[in-house]
C-alpha cells in the first residue's frame, strides 16, 4: 500500500499561495485547493530542514480553518529514536459552488515515514513554498 502527502503549487491570487493539497492512507484520501499565506508556509518549511533534533520534537502547520475556505492541518512528530517521523494530516475541502449550501469533505489520515524520504520530501517542499512555480509537485512518500 502506498500512503502519501502530496502538494502542488497552482496559480496565484494576489500574494497568496495556493496549493493543491492531496494525501491518502489506508483507504482514506482527499484533495483540496487552499490558500496559503506565503511567508508563514515558507516559515514552516524552514522549520522542517533537520527536523527532528530530539525525540520529543513536533511541528504543526494550519493553513486556517476558515468557514468559507478549503484547508489542511499537518502534524510532524518524532516517533522513535531511529528518526522515524508520523505524518498526522487532516484536509477540509470546501465546495464553493453552492453558496446557499455548506457542502464540507473532511478526511484525517496518518502514516510513518523514514528519514530519508522526509529529508527528500522537505527539499522539494522548499520549492514548492515560493509562488512562481506553478505545476511544482512535491510528495512525502511511504510505501508498505
């Protein structure tokens, strides 16, 4: 089984980022398009270059839980003294079509990735975090 994070960069609105947030993980999956305030996604990522340092260490990053919008929530945390991280995600796909109707896909997901993949998953995302690269596509892989 293949359990994934994925994000793609996709055009621009003003200085906003804007994301295609896709991942699975036994049988649970989900896709949302969110915006991103840049400097606090790229603030994250600078946070995620040689993590973990200790045991204990956990990063988060929301990107808002705002009524009207798509967004995602991610959680780093170290599991094990060997570097294995849990990826814990939650995305929250929003349909705008239907103003009068609060039309809500909400999906929560975890898996364990080794240190290698994340440390590959972390350089790409660096890339993915800076508007301008439209199409970029980075993934945080586990294969079982």
């Amino acid at each position: 089984m293949i359990e994934y994070l994925e994000f793609e960069q996709l055009s621009e609105i003003d200085d906003l980022l804007k994301l295609r947030v896709k991942g699975k993980s036994s049988g649970f999956a989900g896709t949302a398009d969110c915006y991103v305030n840049e400097d606090q996604f790229q603030a994250f990522c600078a946070q995620l270059v040689g993590f973990p340092k200790k045991r204990e260490d956990s990063i988060r990053f929301c990107s808002g839980e705002r009524d009207q919008l798509s967004h995602f929530d991610i959680e780093f945390s170290c599991i094990d003294s060997s570097g294995r991280i849990l990826a814990a995600i939650q995305i929250v796909s929003r349909d705008t079509r239907y103003p009068r109707q609060k039309v809500c896909f909400l999906v929560s997901f975890s898996f364990k990735v080794e240190p290698a993949a994340f440390d590959r998953f972390v350089k790409g995302l660096s890339r993915v975090s800076v508007i301008n690269n439209v199409g970029l596509k980075v993934a945080l892989v586990n294969e079982t």
